[in-house]
C-alpha cells in the first residue's frame, strides 16, 4: 500500500521557491503514526509541487483555512481518477461537512486516537464518512515524528519539537482552543529532552501556542534544557513578564526570542477579544522586562478589532518602534471558521467574502466596526512600510540584547520582512481594488491611499503624517 500525505500551499504569495520557516508537522506526525507496513510519502506544497498523476493507495491531505480550496482541488483531482482521499487538519475540522464533499473521509480533530482506524477502514474498502474521536489525545508515549521524509534542507528552522497542546484562554479570533481545547496537555518532560538529543541540532523551535502558559511546568522543561546547550524560540503570553524567576530560567535554557501576541493597544478590543493575558497588564513594561533579561520579542498584532479606530494604525507603529520590537507582523483580524469571531459576524451579517484563499490574515473579509475594509487593508500596509523602513530598523536593530545570534536573528528576519514588503509579497497579497471603497475618490483614489500609505513617511488612514510620530 502507498499513501501519500499531502500539505496543502498557503499563502503562495508569501513564498516563491526557496526556503520556507518551518515543516507543517502533521505531515511527519501522521507519518509517525501510521503502523508499519505502507510506502509512504509526504508532499508539503509550500516547498514542493505535488504531481496529482501519482499513484497512490490513498491520499490524505491536511488543510488550513486559506489552504482549503487548493486542498479540495486536489483533493478532487485525486478522487476523479478513483483514489480515494481523505481530509483533517484546522479547516476541516471546523467545517467537517464542506470538506466531505471533495473527500471519501474527513477526521474532526487531532489525528492520534483515529489514525490507525482510519487506515484499517480504507484498507477493508468501508471507510466511515466522519472520525471524531470522542477524546483528545494523551500526549505520552508519543511516536517521534518522522522527519527522515521531510525535505529538511528546503526549511529555515526545520526541528520544530511540540511539548504541548491546548491553551487556557479562548481569545475570540482564534482557532487553538476550539480545535485543541482549553485544558493543556503535556508530553513528559524527559520524553520532549529524548527527541531534543535525537535531533543532534543546537538549535530548536517549539510550536507549542503558548509554552510559558502553565510557569511551573515551563519552569520543568527549560530546566531540563540547560544543560544540554541549546538555543531555541518560541511562542508565548506576555503574562511571562509577572516571573522573572521564569524569565532567567528562559534565557539560561538558551531562549533567543519569542513570538508573542500582543494584539492591540486598544483596551476595548483586548475586551472584546477575550485576550485575557493581556487585559489590565502595562504592555510596554512587559516587553521591557522580558528585554531585560536578552529575550527578543517578535509581536503580533491584530488590526480591525471591535474596538480599533483609524488612529490606531500610527499608534501601534510608533509603540512597536518605542520598546524595540526585535519584529513585528501586523495582521488583519481574520474570522477563521470554527472561531467565537466567526459566529458573531457571520450572525451580524458581516463577513463580506466566503473565499477560504482570502483568509490569510491579510486581507480584509468582513465589515470592520469602526472604518472601512478600505482603511484597515491600507493601515496594514502603513503599519509594515513604516516599521520596515530603514530608519525604523537602524533604531531597532542597533541595539544591545542577547546574543550575537541573537542579533544575527533579528537583523535576518528584518531583511526579510523588508524584502517580501519590498517585493510587493506583503502589501500586494491585499486585494485592495475589492475593498469597499471610501467615502470620496472611489477604487482608484483607494489604490493610491494604499501605495502611499505602505511607503516610508506615508499617511495612516485617518491618522497624522508620519512626522508627527512621537
Ligand atoms: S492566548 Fe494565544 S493561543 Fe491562547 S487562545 Fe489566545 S491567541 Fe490563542
């Protein structure tokens, strides 16, 4: 038997050959947790094309939500020549039904307590239409992923190491908790170092959605870290900040930066979104006490939250700019299907495109609360053309924190934000000539207020010049 694992592409005008970040790990978890026997044979789209005249046993393809309706193209195609094809990952999870349609099976949830049924239906020819284990999966005794058939040469950061699932919170605009739940779940400590030694690299990345979120068993793990000398990133809340004790502990287990969610600056939208962490807390204290302790921070921010208004485009590049943000990606909120955010605006009537491609977190689908799609695609654009200007990244860059990997880091991963924003991969993926156009000077008055906002010392909708920035 041969099965094909396939990731379906997303955001292919991100990346155009070349190196990726990171591997999608469903495609070697999947391979791990297929029993002995099958050929098998892992396709990410992202690094690779996927050639649909293979032959194969059985296709199974794994989606998220801007991926689906290549996957279901795909998908498709296999099914049109008689091989038979099942779906999981994020998208179908959440919207099982529509994914049925182009699939012989589609699995709700994670794949670990299924998997293995799955492959004994399809074998016996009487695969069930839905798997939906009623459980969620222990994560012990988890079967090391199956790296060995990833192209790992074609990854940036290929050793990604998950210790984790799950998180506590249940911000609005995200998927984690609905698809992983709220209640973490841990691998063994000793069992996440074994695959660390396996990996015979330095340097590790851990995918986990929010590593520090239980201190005393993060306090664990980067204890059992220390001695064996590696440099990792992360992802993680701002509430890390209350704990310096974990701070220290974090950067003598060889932390170099974390991806945090710092969303908005506006105390209405952090309410609104549920983003517990961050409610009530001193942002920019925050960020400067993790600095202190030579962690980079890489910020995510969200725009369009209920509570956004216009002006928040130039406040949040000059704050970004202020604490020194080692990076900072600026997404538009995005209601992903299976989310709190997408029943509320799919109940008001608000979301304005139903093209899954769209939902890349930049590009505006629905009608924002307070301006217009127009105004928050081009505030995105301002917001990553000043941030990413040279003058904004001379500030940024030059200064003492961490390491020189550390800084090597920080210099690379600006560089390349500037050349995808330079080369027209950031700002051209929004579709600005279908937005709702402005008030006054319709679509093409509209291009043009996206162009300049995106260039250095450009206007932010409904906001001051770029020099009156603090
Ligand atoms: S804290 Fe982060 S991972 Fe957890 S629900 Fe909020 S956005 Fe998602």
């Amino acid at each position: 038997m041969k099965l094909l694992i396939i990731s379906a592409a997303w955001l292919p005008e991100f990346w155009h050959g070349g190196k990726v970040l990171s591997p999608p790990m469903c495609l070697p978890v999947l391979a791990a947790l297929t029993p002995r026997g099958p050929e098998i044979h892992l396709v990410d789209e992202n690094v690779e094309p996927v050639n649909l005249q293979e032959e194969a046993d059985l296709v199974a393809i794994s989606a998220m939500t801007a991926s689906a309706p290549r996957a279901y193209e795909i998908a498709d195609s296999f099914r049109a020549r008689g091989v038979p094809v099942v779906m999981g990952g994020m998208h179908p999870s959440a919207l099982p039904e529509e994914a049925a349609q182009h699939a012989d099976a589609v699995v709700i949830g994670e794949a670990e307590n299924q998997w293995a049924q799955v492959l004994a239906d399809f074998a016996a020819g009487h695969p069930q239409r839905f798997y939906h284990a009623e459980e969620r999966p222990t994560l012990t005794d988890v079967p090391l992923p199956r790296r060995d058939l990833l192209h790992q040469d074609r990854y940036l950061a290929p050793n990604l190491v998950q210790t984790a699932r799950g998180c506590p919170h249940a911000c609005s605009f995200c998927s984690v908790s609905p698809v992983f739940g709220r209640k973490y779940r841990f691998r063994p400590v000793p069992e996440v170092i074994e695959e660390i030694r396996a990996l015979g690299s330095r340097s590790v990345g851990f995918p986990d959605d929010n590593i520090v979120g239980r201190p005393a068993r993060a306090r664990e793990l980067f204890e059992a870290l220390i001695p064996l000398r590696v440099q990792w990133a992360g992802q993680g809340d701002l509430s890390m900040a209350k704990d310096e004790e974990l701070l220290n502990l974090m950067a003598r287990s060889g932390c170099l930066a974390m991806f945090v969610g710092i969303e908005s600056l506006c105390a209405e939208s952090l309410a609104t979104a549920h983003k517990q962490p961050n409610i009530g807390l001193d942002l920019e204290q925050a960020i400067a006490t993790i600095h202190r302790h030579g962690i980079d921070l890489v910020g995510s921010f969200v725009f369009g939250l209920e509570g956004d208004k216009p002006d928040l485009f130039r406040k949040t590049v000059a704050f970004a700019e202020r604490v020194k943000l080692a990076a900072a990606q600026f997404s538009v909120l995005t209601p992903f299907p299976g989310t709190p955010i997408y029943e509320q605006f799919k109940a008001e009537g608000r979301i304005t495109s139903f093209d899954w491609s769209r939902y890349t977190m930049g590009t505006v689908v629905y009608q924002p609360h307070n301006m217009t799609g127009a105004e928050l695609a081009a505030g995105r654009k301002y917001a990553y053309g000043h941030f990413y200007s040279l003058p904004s990244m001379a500030r940024r860059l030059l200064v003492r924190r961490g390491t020189k990997t550390s800084w090597a880091l920080r210099t690379a991963a600006n560089w390349s934000y500037r050349r995808r924003l330079r080369g027209g991969k950031i700002a051209d993926s929004l579709p600005c000539e279908d937005m709702p156009a402005p008030a006054a000077g319709g679509p093409r008055m509209h291009q043009r207020l996206c162009r300049e906002a995106a260039k250095p010392g450009g206007t932010p909708p409904g906001g001051a010049s770029a020099a009156d920035l603090p």
